[in-house]
C-alpha cells in the first residue's frame, strides 16, 4: 500500500535551532512528538524540547530535576566499567537507567499552521518533584468538560508513569499526579464520553512478561482509571512487531472511533496505522491497518537524532481532513495531511 501521508513542503516546521534553551548552560538537541490543540482561534503546538549540557572531556554528563526543582548535573566517567553507553537516548550506570536528555513541554502557536512562535506569557512546563526528575515528554491534549486535559510521560529512576495536568487558559495548571504507575506511556484521553463514562488508551510494558501493547481503560472522572483491558498486540512478521502505542485522542466518525497510531519493529523503525473502535464500545477493535499509512522515507525522517522514525501524538480535524503533526527522527517537527475517507478505505469499512 501506498504511503497516504501528504507532507507539508514546508518540512521540518521546527528544528532545534528555532527554539532557544530553557537554562544557562543547557542546548536543544532535539523537539520532538507535539501535542496539538485549538485554542483562541490559533493551532498551539505543545513541543517536547530535549536538552543536555555542554560536553566536558572524558566525562557522560547527565542533567537531572533535583527536589530542589532545579537541574543538577550527574557526570559519569565515559570509561568507567559499570557505564553501558550503546544507546543515543538512554545510558545504564551502575544497574540504573539514565536518560541522556532532560526533556520539559514547550508552547508554541500559529495562525496558519505552518509558521510557529513562541508567544508572551506562556511558560514552559517542566517536570515536578520526584517522579519527573528525569524530565515530561511527549504530551498528549484532550478537550472535554471545558477544559483542556494534558497527558503525558514523566520519567524518573523510579520508572515511566502518566501524569495528568489540566488548564483552561494555558497559563494556570492543575496537577493531578500520576495517573497511571510504571511502565507505562502512551496515554491519549477520548474528547467525548461514552456511555457516561470517560475513556483512556495507553501503554503498560513489560520486559519479562507480556509486551508494548495498547490497553483502553476507564473512569468516572478522568483521574481514577480501572476496567483496563488489553486491544491491540503487536504482530509477527509485521511492521508492528515490536511495539506499538497510542497517537493523540481518537477521531470520531461514522464509522467508529478512528485512532492513529505508532507501530515499530525490530530494527526500531518507526512507522504509522490506524485502529477503528466500535462507537459504543471502544474496547472493541473493528479494524486494523495491515501496512502502514506512512512510513519515514525523507531525509528529515530517516536521519537524526535517531533515525526512521515517524511518530505522533497530535492532530487538527478539519472535516475529513487530518492535519497531523509528527516527530521526525527523534529531532523535528513535521506536519503532514490525511484524508479519514482514504484512511476508512484501507481498513475496508
């Protein structure tokens, strides 16, 4: 099948270089999965902005969020026998997991799309306390109740949760703490009830046991989730055989709840499908891409920070037009366009 994205020309909308560091001392290195909401009749990006500090010789340099809620430095010998250092994104010292980056969330805005900017008076999120010392990432926005809902990763030596925080106006946050203990990622709100109830997709994991698989869960108030349940596995021998997770918050059509999601094999190359939910049952899995929608083929997709990947969390519906926003390669921002009446073909329904 064919890849149906249709990539702005424009591409990559943000680099690295079009945002400036959060601290003295600190460098952009990668943006990475916006989340993507309306509000105030522009398009708002909520960027995840990767950073670390100057390299120093011989030495791993690792930023953290100390209790004090300020970034602290661990360095770490680069030759040091219990330093595994294989891996762009994550180190293992001394039988613990580091990130080599410290990420936070970042807001930028638009009026057509395509040109984005970092408004006055929008401060950037960073993580907070304990189970965000090691930074917030790849943040998800649902809007129902009147108010905007953020999911998104917190990551710490304690391990990868969901925490939720809510706002009405961008600048006051509520927070409501981890929602969903480790391992656990991925974590798209549904915009609409059903059946009174609220609906969550996400990611547990297990290395032992089990898999990245995507779960649904629900709740009478989008903070206490249970009736979890396993949908989607990964498959064999497909394009999704390693792992695969949620996008940003399911489309509602005709034909079900549609979800756009990340599939990834073996050899970590991140692609694009689609999931359609029964509108009355969203534990119900109607169809199911069998080959991707869009796979990394551009320079900017398949070369970066780590490379081949095309991933997503956000998106603009404008009738049966999908404006998707999308990390490339770990490093940029993207957007390409979809049509919901050629993506609903693929699935035969």
């Amino acid at each position: 099948m064919a890849d149906l994205a249709k990539r702005f020309p424009e591409n990559p909308l943000l680099r690295p270089a079009h945002v400036h560091p959060s601290a003295a001392g600190m460098q952009v290195i990668c943006l990475l999965n916006p989340g993507v909401f309306r509000f105030e009749g522009k398009i708002w990006l909520i960027v995840r902005v990767a950073e670390n500090t100057a390299a120093k010789e011989g030495m791993i340099l690792i930023p953290v969020i100390n209790e004090e809620g300020k970034t602290s430095i661990i360095e770490i010998p680069e030759k040091h026998p219990e330093l595994i250092n294989t891996d762009a994104r994550v180190l293992r010292f001394q039988g613990l997991d580091y990130l080599t980056t410290l990420s936070h969330l970042r807001l930028l805005c638009s009026d057509d799309g395509i040109h984005f900017h970092e408004p006055e008076g929008y401060e950037p999120l960073f993580g907070k306390g304990m189970l965000e010392a090691f930074g917030i990432e790849d943040c998800r926005v649902a809007f129902l109740e009147g108010k905007y809902w953020l999911t998104y990763t917190a990551v710490s030596s304690n391990g990868v949760t969901v925490g939720l925080r809510t706002t009405t106006d961008w600048k006051t946050f509520e927070s409501h703490g981890v929602i969903f203990p480790p391992h656990n990622k991925d974590c798209a709100i549904f915009e609409e009830k059903v059946n009174g109830m609220f609906y969550a997709l996400h990611r547990p994991s297990s290395v032992d046991l089990g898999g990245n698989f995507i779960w649904i869960a629900e709740s009478p108030d989008g903070i206490h989730w249970g009736n979890h349940q396993c949908i989607v596995k990964t498959r064999k021998d497909h394009w999704d055989d390693a792992r695969v997770g949620a996008g940003a918050a399911p489309i509602k059509t005709d034909k079900g709840w549609l979800e756009i999601y990340h599939g990834a094999n073996y050899k970590h190359q991140y692609c694009l499908g689609a999931l359609l939910l029964d509108l009355n049952d969203p534990k119900k899995v109607i169809a199911r891409s069998k080959d991707p929608l869009m796979v990394p083929t551009e320079d900017y997709e398949t070369s970066g920070f780590f490379g081949n990947v095309v991933f997503t969390n956000g998106h603009i519906v404008d009738g049966d037009t999908i404006t998707l926003y999308y990390g490339a390669a770990d490093e940029f921002v993207c957007a390409a366009k979809f049509s919901i009446a050629e993506i609903l073909k693929t699935l035969n329904v």
